[in-house]
C-alpha cells in the first residue's frame, strides 16, 4: 500500500478547524496526513502537529475578499452569481497546482472540504479516492422536504407549505443548471460535465463518500444522497490558535484571555460570538452588546472578535466599555464556563453550544446561517431574532430580553437541550470520520477515470 491521506480545506477557521481535528486524529493512529492549505493556514496546521502543504497558486487577500464580501450575499442570485464567477477563477489555478502534484505524487485519498470539488476531481484523475466534507450538511441540495438557502424556512404545515418547498427546490436546482450553463466553459475546463449527474445528485460532491459533519436529529425531514454518511461535528480549536486569515503579519492581536479561565463572580456569564467572517456586522454588534449589557447590570457578557480588531479606544479589558469582555476567540471544546450563548449560527458554533448544552439566542447573518437557526428553533433549542430586530435602542432592549430568557430557559428547552447534549456526546466527529477515511485509504487507491457524468 502506497500513498498518502491528503486533507485539502480553506483556510477559514469554520472549515479548516474541522480538518484539522480529523487529521489530529488520523496521525494517532499512524496514517501520514499532509494539510494543504494556503499560507494563512500554516501556523494553525503546524500547531496541530501536522504537515503543512501551503498552495503557491492561492492568494490569500483574493480569497478573503471572496468568502467575505462587503454585502450580504443571502439568496440574490445576481450576487451569488457575481460570487461564485469570482470563486472559479480561484478554482482553476488551484485546480491546475493539484493536477501537477497528483502528476507527480499521486495521494491514496483526497478529503476535500466541499468547497474545494477541484482537489476531488483531480484526486479521481489520477487514481486516488475522493472524500467530501462538509460541516454543514445543510449546503446540500435537496429533492424533497424543505430547500435550504431560501432565509431559513421552518418545515411546512400544510399542503400550502409543501407547494412552496417544492417551488423553491425546482428554483434551486433551475439556478444551478442556469449558473452552468453560463459558465459552461470554465467548469467544464474544471471537469465538471454539468450541475447533477444522471442519478441527480451535485458533481461538486463525490459519488462515493461525504462526510457529513452534523447531527441527523437536527436536520429537517428529507432525502440524502447515498453517498452520505453523517459522523458527528468535529469540534476542534488549534492549540494557541495562531494566525487569522486574510490579515496583516503586522496586525496588532486583540485581547485573547477569556474569563472563563480566570476567577470571576459567578454572576451569569454570556458569550457573544459573531464568527470569523463579516467584519462588519461583528463591528455593528459589538456597538449593540455594549447597549445591551448597560440594561443587564447582573449579567457578564463577553464577545470573541474573531480575528477582527474593533475600532476606537479600548479599556484595559479589550473593550470600549468596561462591561464588555472581549475575547480573539473561543475555545469550542471550553464553553461550559457559559450560561447562555448569543451567536450567528455558523456550523461549528452551532454544534459547541449544543455539546455544552448552552440556551441560545441565534441572529443569522448570511450563508447558511438561517438555515441552522430554523433547525435550533425547529427543535425548541434556540430563539431566532432577525439582525434588523437588533440595531438601535430598541434592538438592544430586545437583544437583552432575549438574553434573560435564554438564562431562563422553560422546561421544554431543557428537556430539548438535554436531548441534543447527549446526542453530541455520543457523536465524535474526528473519530466517525477517520474511522471512514482509514478504512478508504486502508483499501488501496480507486478506480479513477472519469466521474462527473451526465448533466441531468
């Protein structure tokens, strides 16, 4: 047996924690792992104790500038359009790099994050197994049940309900044959014969394995692809977690010492987490948290930056107002110390409040987010407030209600928090995922050849 296990992600903290927890857990048990990445991610690979492949053909500002544009994408088609044409640019010279070191040293397995379909495709080219991951399992379209992407739909109640799910999933899937067929040249140049194969499953995922890095029990009632197998979040934070993506060497680094480490009154504490994308919004929520914690004199708040250094004069706790705490980021594996969590509903953020089995408040931003905000309130996990129902006084009046209600939860969100924590405890990402990914790499290389298949 030959061959490496090649983990091929971004280097977004959302997408590049996960990897990396799965690679940790790879080379304990002697599979050789290589990251690769771009140079933003080395620091954070080479704390985690593994090998850093950085890609010479990615710039790190361009993709920034991709992954975290000045306007909110959601479901504009011309804006996701205008996102996705700068994304294919990025794709091909990516693409072309790993062709010509599959060329040269062909890996057993490839395990690309799914928005690197580029590394699967040429790990198939030449001989070697294709692994999609994906934190978010909610990205992957769907032939039946309700279609993400639309601003977080609940499941329907009626017939009316089940129209309009059916009417945004033949608009879904409409928009991507339409975005193809604009971009035919480029995408096939990538070696993509069209948006699903003959089977209607996406090319962009591989046809024999994804790793679904979530929950089954939070997600909505649909059908999966065959080729999918949930294994559990990873919840993973490199050691020290040097480096921010998209920024300056010589940025000066936020505060990063969380309270939750030091001895503190044991009023109630909160965090606030905003992520690591949208600069912007997370500026415009630090302004609210501070309104916000001025009408909760008995709560302590503390915010992770995420990466971003807020402007104006800060106190000698990170903050422009003293009863703000401010953080770099937080540690998903150390959340305990929390009474409740104020967050944006990223996937990982998500899956770490639920293994902490934190009462949420969840303001979705873009992406994703509202989707995993309509599962957490679904399942009675979470209060949803919209990003414009917290601007201004009254958004912080509302923003501080919410709070004291997630402090006090009902006994049905105990119960439904309880659920979930447990559920989390019994789902390792890094484990069910390796478990997977050794087992492929244990069998030898794939078939290769040729496996987009026919535009359906």
């Amino acid at each position: 047996m030959t061959g490496h296990v090649e983990l091929v992600s971004p280097p977004f903290a959302g997408h590049l924690h996960p990897t990396l927890g799965i690679g940790v857990e790879l080379a304990r048990r002697g599979v050789p792992v290589r990251v690769v990445s771009t140079e933003a991610a080395r620091a954070q690979i080479e704390a985690a104790g593994l090998t850093a492949v950085a890609l010479e053909s990615a710039d790190d500002r361009v993709i920034a500038g991709i992954a975290d544009p000045p306007e909110r994408i959601g479901a504009n088609p011309v804006r996701l359009h205008r996102q996705f044409r700068g994304t294919l640019g990025v794709l091909g010279t990516i693409g072309d790099e790993l062709e010509r070191r599959y060329r040269d040293e062909r890996p057993a397995v490839v395990v690309a994050d799914f928005t690197l379909p580029v590394a699967g495709i040429a790990a198939h080219r030449h001989g070697a197994r294709w692994i999609t991951v994906i934190a978010s399992p909610v990205a992957i379209g769907s032939v039946d049940g309700t279609p993400a992407y639309f601003g977080g739909w609940a499941p329907p109640r009626g017939a009316a309900g089940r129209v309009r799910d059916a009417a945004a999933r033949g608009a879904a899937r409409a928009f991507k044959r339409g975005v193809f067929a604009m971009n035919a040249a480029p995408l096939q140049a990538l070696g993509f014969s069209g948006a699903f194969r003959a089977d209607g499953t996406e090319q962009v995922y591989s046809p024999e394995l994804v790793l679904g890095l979530g929950l089954p029990e939070l997600e909505l009632p649909r059908t999966w692809p065959p080729a999918m197998r949930f294994v559990g979040p990873v919840r993973y934070t490199p050691p020290g977690r040097p480096g921010a993506w998209g920024a300056e060497t010589s940025a000066a680094p936020p505060v990063v010492t969380s309270s939750t480490d030091a001895a503190v009154s044991r009023r109630p504490l909160v965090l606030v987490s905003c992520g690591t994308h949208l600069a912007a919004t997370k500026a415009e929520l630090l302004g609210i948290v501070e309104r916000t914690a001025a009408l909760l004199p008995g709560v302590d708040l503390e915010m992770t930056l995420g990466g971003t250094q807020p402007d104006g004069d800060l106190g000698a706790n990170g903050a422009r107002d003293a009863r703000v705490h401010l953080i770099d980021y937080a540690d998903y594996g150390e959340l305990g110390g929390y009474d409740a969590i104020v967050h944006h509903g990223g996937a990982g953020i998500v899956h770490a409040a639920l293994a902490a089995g934190l009462p949420a408040v969840v303001i979705p931003v873009d992406y994703d987010q509202p989707d995993l905000a309509a599962r957490l309130v679904h399942h009675g996990l979470a209060e949803r407030l919209a990003p414009s129902a917290v601007r201004g006084a009254a958004g912080a009046t509302r923003l501080a209600a919410a709070i004291e209600r997630a402090l006090a939860p009902s006994d049905g969100r105990r119960l439904a928090l309880a659920r979930f924590r447990l559920a989390s405890e019994h789902r390792d990402g890094a484990t069910g995922a390796a478990d997977l990914i050794e087992e492929a790499w244990m069998s030898g290389v794939g078939a290769g050849g040729e496996q987009s298949g026919a535009m359906a």
